[in-house]
C-alpha cells in the first residue's frame, strides 16, 4: 500500500508517498519549514500544499510533536500551544495522526536496526527537543515523552537537545558529555538493551556517537531523517488494513 507520510516537527514539516512494504520513499521528500506562529490552521495549510505537491488522494499519516491520542493533540512542547485538545485527525482530513518519535520508532523497528530485535529497545530523536519511542519486544509504548525528564534540575531536552547544542554553540565533544548525561538516566530507568538515536543528527552520528560512553549498545537510526515519514505512513497503512 502506498501512502503519503508527513512528518511535523518545530522546524520543518516534511513529506513524501512511502511503499509502506519496502519501507522506502516514492518520490524525492518535499521540506517546508514550519510557520510562524505554528498554530493549527497554519500547519494544516502547509500539510494540504505537501499534499496537493504530490497530487495526492489516498491514505495519509502525519507525526506531531506532542502526545496524540485516539487523534487528539494532549501536549505542544514546541509548537504553537493552541494546539493542545485540538482533533488533529479531523483537522488533517481523517489522516492517521501519531506522536513523532513514536513514528520513526515504528519504521526503525519494522525497517531498520530494530528489525526483528527482542527485548527492551529505546529510540530518542534528537532534533528541536528530545521525542522518545519505547518498545518491549517490537511493541510500542506510545507517548512516552522521556525528552521531559528532569535532568540537572532542567527539563532534559534544554540541556541536550539538539537545538541546545546550536543555541549554546556546543562543539560535538561537548554536546556528547550531554547527551551522555541524559542516555546513563534513561538507561539507569529502562535498562534496554539497545538504544537508537534518530532525528537529524543520525545523519552526523559519527561527529558524536564515538564520544559517548555507555554501557549499553548505542546506534544511529538506520533510516535517519526519513523515519517520521516512513513510520507515519506506515501507521496509517496499518489502520487501513484494520479497518478492512
């Protein structure tokens, strides 16, 4: 089945089709940052051009950063805070709506290094905030929000997100003593057995993944910066053949 895959982040808002078999996208992804203010209609604005760019009339799943649930917005961290009870599903037309880490989480599992791995395994994105995907055996715990761990006394996407490594001009060796702070906290709480970092810096793991020391095994996503798109079509491809 294919379905068009639109990932919403504090940023940008990005999209493509994705063959929800192959987990791989049809066309070359279309990015256009997120407006300013990032409020409901706007958003949505940007989400129908992303549509109609690639002339599309079947299924759609888009990521949101915040907790969803049942296809209603609970939290905005970062995004506009009008969005917070709004349907987020009827908004976009009946598309399958779902937490963002929680989407590239689902595509790294079925996709890419999660794939047919057991037991505890933890996704973090690393981009505007922190967003986390949890899952026990290849299922998700969905909205688990770890981004929001209080972490030296600050919420822990303020001191290792990627946007604080920018806003504090942190070189790569030292947003890693961060990031490390913040992987020994949550694997002191889960214990997983693998832990994948996603979000835009997957693409640059090689400038800080060395510097982290953990033990547990640490791994940049597979898929990187696609994994919201592709997770969030598969999502909705998923809902599709439930429905039927």
């Amino acid at each position: 089945m294919n379905v068009l895959g639109i990932d919403i982040g504090g940023s940008g808002i990005k999209g493509a089709p994705v063959d929800t078999e192959a987990g791989e996208l049809l066309e070359e992804r279309l990015r256009i940052p997120t407006p300013q203010p990032s409020a409901p209609d706007e958003v949505a604005a940007v989400v129908e051009t992303i549509s109609r760019h690639f002339g599309w009339t079947g299924p759609v799943g888009v990521t949101f950063p915040g907790v969803v649930v049942n296809g209603v917005i609970k939290t905005a961290a970062n995004v506009d805070r009008s969005w917070v009870g709004v349907d987020a599903a009827q908004l976009f037309g009946g598309a399958t709506v779902l937490n963002d880490a929680d989407a590239a989480g689902l595509a790294e599992m079925r996709f890419g290094v999660g794939r047919e791995r057991r037991g505890t395994i933890l996704m973090l994105t690393f981009g505007t905030g922190i967003g986390s995907a949890l899952f026990v055996d290849g299922t998700l715990v969905p909205n688990t929000e770890l981004g929001h761990l209080e972490l030296n006394g600050k919420e822990a996407e303020h001191h290792a997100s990627d946007r604080a490594r920018e806003k504090h001009d942190l070189s790569w060796e030292k947003w890693a003593e961060r990031v490390e702070d913040y992987l020994r906290h949550v694997e002191m709480l889960f214990s997983p057995s693998l832990i994948v970092i996603g979000g835009g810096v997957s693409k640059k793991a090689d400038k800080f993944l060395p510097h982290v020391r953990l033990d547990t095994p640490v791994v940049p996503a597979a898929l990187q910066n696609q994994a919201g798109i592709i997770g969030a079509a598969r999502a909705a491809a998923g809902r599709m053949q439930r429905v039927h």
